[in-house]
C-alpha cells in the first residue's frame, strides 16, 4: 500500500507538512533521480520507497532506479562494506577491476536523467564518471560509517567521492575529510512503518501473552541483534541488580541471521545467563515480525539500548516514539537521540542502567513524562518527514553551492 | 531617522554542513576555535537553541557541555556556560572569549591534557541557512505586535539571534525597525533583553508584553 503525504498530517503535524511545501516551491523545476544497489532489504530501501511517493505528493519528479550487478559484484561490494566499517578483509586488484567492469556496465546501460543525483552508499558511487558529460547535481549519500575504513578500500573510492558537488553523512562521527560540502543528515523513523505504527491494545496484549508475559508488571526490554557490541548480558547484569528494589521482568529479542556464527555463541550465552529466571525471556524472532516488535515495544516500561558500540541505532528513535524512556550506552547515535535525565538516561555500566532503571520503575509519573519528552524530541527530529525536508534542502542547496546564508527573496 | 519601510517577517530553514575537523583534546579543540570560520563558532553556541525545546535548563554552548562530558573539565565547562554570549555583537568578540577562557584554564600550573574517548571529539560544524520570506508583513507597530505572536520559533531565532550576531546587525531585526519608525524607547528595551537566559518562546512572550506594556502605558 502506497502511503501519502496527507497520511502524516495528524502525526507529524499540519505545520510540517506546510513547511514541506514551502521548501518544496523552491525545487520543484528539478528532478531527482536516486540510485542505490537494491530494490528491496535493507535500511536504504525501506527508507525510499517511502519518501519516493511523498515526494512526488510535493509535486517533486522523483524516481528511484537501482544499479544491476552480477553475484561477484555484489560480493566485492559487501567486503567493501566490512572494510569500510574498519573490519580486516582482503581486497584484492581482481575485487577492484570486478568493481571497475559492473561500474562500466551500469554506466552504459543506465539512464542519468535527473536534474539532481542522489546516488546512496558505495555500491553506485562510480556512475560520477558521467558528470561531466551529462553535467547534473550530484550529491553522494552516504549511509554507513567510513570514519575508520580500510586504506586501499578508501583510496579507491575517494577519487569518485571528490567528484561529487556534496556529499551526506548520518553523523559527524562517520565522515571522512573531504574536499566537497558535507552535509549531515540525521536517518529517521516512519511512524507509519508496522514496525511504528499504532496498535490496539488488544493486540499487544495477545504479543505480551503469546510470550508468557505478565501485562501487569513492569517490563524492561532491550530489541537488538545478538551481538557482543550490543551488550545484552550486560542487560541481564543491569535488569538483575534493579530487580532487588523492584519487581520486573525482562525480555531480550532480536532476528538471527542463519550465516552468523558469532551470532549463535552470543544467543547461547545470553540463555545460559538467563537459565533459571522465568522472567527473562529470550526470544529469536523470524524475520518480518515487525508488528510483534512493535508490540513487544509497546507493552514495555523502560526500553534499553545498552550498546558498547553504534552506529545511529535507530531502535531508540523507535522506542521513544513509543513514549518509552530509553536506557542507551552514551555511544553514537544513542547519545543524540537520548538526551540525558529528559528522554532517557545515558549509561557507561550495567550498575548505571540499573540504577537509572530503578529510579524510573520507583516513580512512574517520572517514567511517563520521560516518554513524552522522548515522543516530542523524536516528532521533532527523528521522523521520515523531517528525513524529507532534508533532502528537499540538499537540493537547494546544491543550487546555490558556496555560502553559508542563502537569502531567497 | 524615522522611515515609513514595512517589516517583513522572514524564516529560516538549515542544512548542518560538517567542517571537516575534529578536536581530540582541549589543546586542539583551541587551536580549531582559533582558525574555523565565524559561522561554526556560531553554530556550536546557538545551534542548541533549535534542536529541542524539552527542558529548561540546557547548557545551550556546545563547547561547555563537550568540555564537561568529554574532557572531563568541569571547571572550564561552568566558565565556557557562563560566557555572556548576549555582550558581543560580533564572532570575533565572541571567538576571542571563548579562546581567552580556554587558554587561562590551560595556563593553570596544575592543568593536565586530557583525550576524549575516540567516539565523543568535538566535530566542528556550521549550518547552510536558507531565508524564506514568509509572506508576513507589518505595516504598523500594533500590526507588527500582532504578527508577531503567531510566529514560529525558527523565525525568531532568525530575527532576534542571528542577524545580531552571526549577521553582525548589532542589534535584532526588530529593534532595528522599531527604532526607524521612531519609537526608540521601545526598541532599546528589546534589545535589552538577553535572549540567553531563556528559551524562544520565554523571549517571545516577553517582547510582546513590552508591547503591550507600550500601547497601554502604565499611568
């Protein structure tokens, strides 16, 4: 189902959609075409097939093509991925001219026709090779973490990187030194997503007890893959130690990639750890469990993210939303989206989340107002359209490169 | 000289465009201060203003909280929060104050260099602002009085912070015009309010009770 601008009018508020028009009169004489690897799966995607349609609802030509790429590309590309992330992979000159070759293709076979380019994550980046010869806008989105990438992966990229007129990073805290305009522009949630949306209360309470929880009692719950880097034992450490003050119960949950060894030891500790407390519950969820996510988020008091490590994680954005108080390790995007004592409370040890958490489960109303502020603070910041006005604003601002005001009398 | 111009009421719409450099400890984290242009140093003392309005006690200068949470310098983070931002009517003022803190802290005989976790240095921005004209326009002082009541946040941030100091106005937008139409009284005691010891919509309100204060003079 096509989801409309209109639809986020009640969410989002009538003011930001007149907002949205109003930037959108500035742009709407240009195109814009964005590529990226992949029609479906994965954050990128998700992220434009929702904003193609309201972006058209604002009257923008917008169109989402996807490069083509044969299985050895692909696999290139996803060690380009991990090296980017600063993993140690082997790149070989055979990975580099496998690049090369699809690249070529894609420039051959791919219709450019966008007054603005926006070409996403490193998969398409060497479609700039046409720049000149097509002379469009062309903005580099950047969706991953290339702080601390692998030099030779880096070194191959940079020179199609420079060629940009702008490039876009989620954080500050991923970008690299760059000769062209950087801009950041923050991920978002859509609070239309199933992941998101509203849900009946009947329904939370069939999730809440389909996993044999107690509705009626406090629970503490932390969605994440099963990761070290994600701390769920330390989750356990934390939930233990508030526990003596306060009765609650705890539930771990996240998806499981079956090609994910590391992935496996770390379920099976987080279940020996969780051995012989009836309130805790582990649960590996099947992909496409969104909306028992969502009710599982929901039927929660306190939802920690209690990262060693992060990228933006999202998953706080979406449990403020839900007007939870967030628990976060003061680790990348955690930390702008948990804003100390207001929205939730940023930790460096377990014995922190216990005690915040302690003190959130021993005055409710404390709790509440926390998750009001969190609703407010991601409604303002953290929403699929704000993620829209952002792009609109690239776009102006590629038309008027160089300063820092732009009067547009 | 009283002039007969209408005001018109403008907004702002912002990118946040990185600089490109970062700061790993307060000896850099100075150096930077000293060579990025204006526009960041403006940005990382307002930009805080915008971002949220949840709570009433922010520190809204970034380079204080950063020294508090990062660096671990309370000291310095209390004497950076207690610059008097709403003194200087020009970056460089501002940027010489912010440098004439941090090196009299650094001077100190027991000051030790601190680094700050690899995951939390001081990333330098400015924001690309976009002004919109919003259509808005007064043509007398209660109109202008009116409208100003219904505008938005971004709006005043534009006319009253920005263009004082990050456009070097001297002074507000509205003070400026008020003062053209003659009524200087009025336009001196806007600008004499600091906007810094409050939020946006604590200045707001007060601007338009020293409007109503002014068309119902107290006898």
């Amino acid at each position: 189902m096509t989801v409309h601008l209109d639809n986020y009018r009640e969410i989002a508020g009538a003011e930001v959609l007149d907002e949205l028009h109003i930037v959108a009169d500035r742009v709407r004489h240009l195109s814009l075409q964005n590529i990226n690897s992949t029609p479906v799966g994965g954050g990128v995607a998700e992220i434009l097939t929702r904003m193609i349609p309201l972006l058209k609802d604002l009257g923008i030509n917008a169109s989402w093509d996807v490069i083509k790429g044969d299985e050895a590309f692909f696999n290139v590309t996803k060690a380009f991925h991990n090296a980017l992330h600063g993993a140690k992979e082997t790149i070989t000159d055979e990975m580099l001219d496998c690049f090369r070759e699809n690249t070529e293709m894609n420039l051959r076979d791919m219709d450019l026709h966008g007054d603005v380019m926006f070409i996403h994550d490193p998969q398409p980046a060497g479609l700039i090779a046409r720049r000149r010869e097509i002379g469009k806008k062309w903005a580099w989105r950047c969706h991953i973490d290339v702080s601390t990438p692998d030099p030779r992966v880096w070194n191959f990229l940079r020179p199609m990187v420079e060629q940009y007129d702008a490039s876009l990073f989620s954080m500050p805290d991923f970008a690299q030194r760059l000769p062209i305009p950087q801009f950041m522009v923050w991920p978002s949630i859509d609070p239309l997503a199933d992941k998101n949306r509203e849900l009946e209360p009947e329904f939370i309470r069939t999730v809440l007890e389909k996993y044999e929880i107690d509705p009626k009692r406090p629970l503490l719950t932390q969605i994440s893959r099963f990761d070290r880097l994600k701390d769920p034992l330390g989750v356990i450490a934390a939930y233990r130690l508030a526990k003596k003050k306060h009765d609650c119960q705890l539930v771990i949950a996240g998806g499981g990639a079956p090609d994910d060894p590391e992935g496996a030891e770390v379920l099976r500790e987080v279940h020996e750890a969780a051995e012989g407390d009836p309130d805790i519950k582990v649960l590996l969820l099947p992909p496409f469990s969104d909306l028992e996510i969502n009710a599982l988020v929901r039927g929660s008091t306190i939802v920690f993210q209690k990262s060693l490590k992060e990228g933006f994680g999202l998953t706080v954005s979406e449990a403020l939303w839900k007007r939870k108080p967030v628990i976060g390790g003061a680790v990348g995007g955690i930390r702008v989206q948990v804003i100390n004592g207001v929205t939730g409370f940023l930790v460096h040890s377990p014995e922190g989340a216990a005690s915040r958490a302690a003190q959130i489960l021993a005055d409710p109303e404390f709790g509440r107002q926390m998750g009001e502020n969190g609703h407010q603070h991601v409604k303002q910041n953290f929403l699929l359209t704000r993620h829209v006005k952002d792009y609109l604003l690239v776009m102006l601002a590629l038309e008027h490169p160089g300063a820092d005001i732009v009067d547009l009398v | 000289m009283p002039n007969d111009q209408p005001f018109h009421f403008h907004t702002e719409r912002r990118l946040v465009e990185l600089a490109g450099r970062q700061a790993a400890n307060l000896q850099e984290l100075r150096d930077l201060v000293a060579e990025v242009p204006g526009s960041s140093i403006f940005y990382h003392t307002h930009h805080l203003f915008l971002s949220h309005n949840l709570s009433r006690h922010v520190v809204y200068n970034q380079f204080a909280i950063w020294a508090h949470e990062a660096i671990q310098e309370p000291a310095l983070s209390e004497k950076l929060a207690a610059i008097e931002i709403y003194a200087f009517t020009s970056i460089r003022q501002l940027r010489e104050e912010l440098l004439r803190v941090i090196d009299e802290h650094m001077s100190a005989p027991n000051f030790e260099l601190r680094q700050a976790p690899r995951d939390n240095l001081f990333h330098f921005c400015q924001s690309k602002s976009f002004i919109f004209p919003t259509g808005v326009t007064a043509w007398t002082v209660p109109e202008f009085f009116e409208h100003l009541r219904h505008i938005s946040r971004l709006s005043l941030y534009f006319h009253f912070l920005e263009a004082r100091l990050r456009l070097e106005r001297k002074t507000n937008d509205f003070s400026a015009w008020l003062e053209g139409r003659g009524e200087t009284q009025l336009a001196r005691a806007i600008d004499a309010l600091d906007p810094y010891s409050m939020d946006l919509e604590g200045l707001k309100s007060k601007i338009l009770a020293l409007g109503a204060q002014h068309e119902r003079p107290v006898a």
